[in-house]
C-alpha cells in the first residue's frame, strides 16, 4: 500500500488540479496495463472523519478536523508485486505533480494476507478468509 500524507490543501478540501487529476490518471493507467494495481482513492478532509477509541468499556467518538495534517493520511493506492524492490521502483514513478508537500514522503506499507497468519488461523478461518475476500469482491463488480 502507498499512502499519500495530508497537507494543509487536503485537509482544506482542496481536490487538485486538472493536471494532476491526468497525471495521476496516466500513473494508475500504466500500474493497470502492468498487472499491479489493486485499488487506489483519496479521502475526504479529516474535518468530515471521525476518531472513535475505546476508552474505560466505552466507545469515545472524536469529530474532527484533526490538528496535525502532517499525521493524516490523504489517499492511498494498493499495488500487488513481487518484492519490497518492485514496490519502490513503483513509487519512484509516483507522479511528482501529486506529491503533497516538499519533503513529504509516500509511505510504503506491506498489507497483511491471511497467509501470514497461518499459525494462528485454524484451516476453517483460513477458509472463510478466502470466502470473504470472494464475497467482497464480487459485491465491489456489482456496484
């Protein structure tokens, strides 16, 4: 997973330029046409979120804005590769138009797979793992 930090734009709402709408668009395109993407979205401003902790056997619901934009995350593409080299060699070709802020850094995160914690899942848990993932993919084809 790349995740695209906050800034003082997205946390305004401001949605970026036409430029770097294609910009990003040519980026995702050629992910696609590579085999790699999976799914990628920017998030609204943390002023229409929600922080909701469990604190003393009770859910505490925080609205936001939330202070820091530099600690929020702004969107995120999922990419399927072979290697922690092919994700990065990925992110190097991130479009600079879109990068939020100078200095910012597209954080790289290894997504977890049922198969990661295989000795702890039962085989019936590993089972209905994959019958989820199923189920949510075919709800996501149908709209």
């Amino acid at each position: 997973m790349i995740i695209v930090p906050a800034s003082g734009e997205t946390e305004q709402g401001l949605s970026g330029s036409e430029q770097q709408f294609a910009d990003m668009q040519a980026y995702n395109e050629e992910m696609l046409k590579a085999g790699v993407f999976v799914d990628g979205q920017g998030l609204h401003p943390s002023a229409k979120g929600a922080r909701v902790t469990y604190e003393e056997g009770d859910w505490v619901v925080t609205d936001g804005p939330f202070a820091e934009a530099k600690e929020l995350i702004a969107g995120f593409s999922i990419i399927e590769v072979s290697s922690r080299e092919e994700a990065i060699e990925w992110v190097k070709k991130w479009p600079t138009s879109c990068v939020p802020d100078p200095g910012q850094a597209l954080e790289l995160r290894q997504v977890y797979s049922p198969e990661d914690f295989a000795d702890v899942l039962t085989p019936e848990m590993l089972e209905r793992e994959e019958q989820m993932r199923a189920e949510a993919a075919r709800n996501a084809a149908q709209g």
